[in-house]
C-alpha cells in the first residue's frame, strides 16, 4: 500500500508532496497506517469547497492499494471527509514519508 497526499496553498503557495509505502514500514508502523487508512472515508462526491479561509490549504489524499486499487478524496482545509485529517497528519508530519516541495 502507497499512500500520498499533496498539500498546496497556504500564505507562500507552496506545494508539499509525501509518500509512506507500506512496504518501507516496520510492523507498528504498517499497523498505525493500515489503521487510519481504514478508518478514512472516501466519498463518491468532492465535499463542497469551504468560505473565508484566506491562505487556507487545499488536500489530495490517494491510498493505492497492493491489489492496485485506488482511493482519492480531495477536500479543503477544514472540510476533510471522516478520518482523513488523522490520516494526513500522520503522513505529513512523521518520520516515514518521500517529501517533495515546490511551488504552485
């Protein structure tokens, strides 16, 4: 299982990507991700787009499966689907993900 998410926007309008693929886990690791992934909605629909948070981020969640499914949800800051604000903190700010930076 990879699982990335790409944050954008914010005051600079910076892109950062991450990536944690299970495969490059330890077992508590790989259990803490397996965990949040399956407590993650992934809703058919976007969510609606939120109002009057200037510099706020904008998220991509994928989750691809080692069957080679793939899960998506996009959401603004503030509008994240069940789960998924759990998810994303773990990726963006531990230890184990493949970080990309850029600009929009």
């Amino acid at each position: 299982m990879r699982v990335i998410v790409v944050r954008s926007g914010g005051v600079a309008g910076m892109v950062l990507t991450v990536e944690v693929d299970a495969g490059e886990l330890d077992a508590d690791a790989t259990a803490q991700l397996t965990g949040l992934v399956d407590a993650c909605e992934f809703p058919d629909a976007e969510p609606a787009a939120t109002k009057g948070l200037a510099d706020a981020f904008a998220y991509e969640l994928a989750v691809e499966g080692d069957d080679g499914t793939l899960r998506r949800a996009r959401f603004d800051q503030g509008a994240a689907p069940r789960g998924a604000d759990s998810l994303v903190t773990w990726v963006l700010d531990g230890p184990h993900g493949h970080r990309r930076l850029g600009r929009t």
